[in-house]
C-alpha cells in the first residue's frame, strides 16, 4: 500500500469518524437530559445561542439545559442581552404568541367589533380582571374574545360562567359577572350540558397555553399582556 492510498484512507476514516460523532452527540442530548433530569418532561430541545447550552421548551415554558456540569435552569428568569433587552422574556412570548394564533375563536365569547383584536383569559372573581374588564368596556376600538380560566379558589367562578353562557345576551351577563353585580344577587345557575361542556372546552384551552393566573391578554396578536397592566395595553392598542 502506497503512501497515497494510506493517506487517503486515514482521511476517510477520520472524516467517517467526525461525521459519527456530531450524530452521536447530537442524538444524545435529549439522552443525557432525560438521565439526568428523569421528571422533567419537555416538547423540544434546541441548541440556543449561548455555547454549551440547549433550550428545553414545554409549552411556552423555556429552560436552559447544560450537560457540562449537568445544570438546568428553570423558572421565570432573565437573560439580558447587551442592549439591556430580556431575550428570555421575548422568546417566552414567542411560543406563547404561536401558540395563540391556533385557538380556535368561535368558542370564545365574542363582545365588540374593534379594529383592534384581543384575547382575554380571564376569571369572573378575579379583582384585576374586573378592573380590566372595565378598562376595556370604555373603548369602542376592541374586538374581544373572551375564554374563561376559573381559579380554584374563586368558588362561585364556575357557576357565573355557565350563567353568562346560558344567558341569552352574553355580552351583558359578562358585565354583570366582571361588575360584581351577581356577587350578592341570588342567580339561576345554569346546568345545560352545552355550558358545561363549553366550560370544560374553555379549560382545556386555557391550561394548554400554559396558563395558571389570570388575566392574560393577546393583543393584536403581537403583544402579550400579564395582568392589569394598563400602561402596556395603551401602547399596544396605539401601535395599531
């Protein structure tokens, strides 16, 4: 065998070998996260910018995963970039956003017909979503579209949404929900298994975003809004 034919067999060899091991080391970092973190369950690991680190998402929940040392980092972090912007942040609203331009809107409560679009999650008990309510009750800009997330320890939610879906203006019993008007009156509460069903349509909706609080708002389907955030909300209904 000639020096030639030896030299290019190495350089196959070696090549074969790169390209082997950037497979192996790319099939196994779901493996060495799934050993190391058992219980954590996720949609999609992805390497990120930050070298040595992969992105774990579920949901519109992001983590970041580094198999060197075995750390992950959970939670609602910041990463702030050199322009003081929170990369972490924009990539949360990322997911969220895509997730949101699929729901399905004609199972919402629709109220209004505003140039301006907003998705509302929202709990007929909650304080801050009352206070929203009423925020956006005095525009006539605004499209809602309502689901409804009642919390577990607002113990009459559930029963003020089927009222406002068996209602037959919808629109004026989820003012007199987000009013307080019901709080202290005695209501029919409503048993159709239409509403109880939509209810639990609602539900699933809801916690498939990922969401546990109320209120959340999608504004023009390029802002996301957590809480009575009022200020957020101007500027978002102004950029239009």
């Amino acid at each position: 065998m000639n020096r030639q034919t030896v030299f290019f067999t190495f350089t196959v060899f070696l090549l074969l070998g790169l390209i082997l091991s950037s497979l192996v080391s790319a099939e196994t970092v779901e493996d060495s996260f799934k050993k190391m973190f058992p219980r954590h369950r996720f949609d999609l690991i992805r390497e990120s910018e930050i070298k040595g680190a992969y992105e774990v998402i579920k949901g519109t929940d992001i983590g970041l995963f580094f198999p060197e040392p075995g750390y992950l980092v959970v939670g609602d972090f910041a990463m702030i970039d050199r322009d003081g912007k929170n990369v972490a942040e924009k990539k949360r609203n990322e997911f969220f956003l895509a997730k949101t331009r699929t729901l399905p809107l004609d199972k919402a409560l629709k109220i209004g017909s505003g140039k301006n679009t907003v998705i509302e999650i929202t709990d007929p008990d909650c304080p801050y979503c009352r206070r929203a309510a009423a925020f956006f009750e005095k525009r006539s800009d605004v499209t809602k579209y309502v689901f409804f997330l009642p919390l577990p320890y607002n113990k009459d939610a559930e029963n003020k949404i089927k009222y406002i879906f068996c209602a037959g203006d919808k629109a004026k019993a989820y003012y007199e929900a987000m009013q307080g008007k019901l709080d202290n009156r005695k209501y029919e509460a409503c048993s159709r298994q239409d509403a109880v069903d939509l209810l639990k349509t609602h539900k699933d909706i809801t916690t498939g975003l990922g969401i546990s609080g109320t209120p959340s708002f999608i504004i023009n389907n390029s802002t996301v809004v957590v809480g009575a955030d009022f200020k957020k909300m101007e500027e978002a209904l102004k950029n239009k």
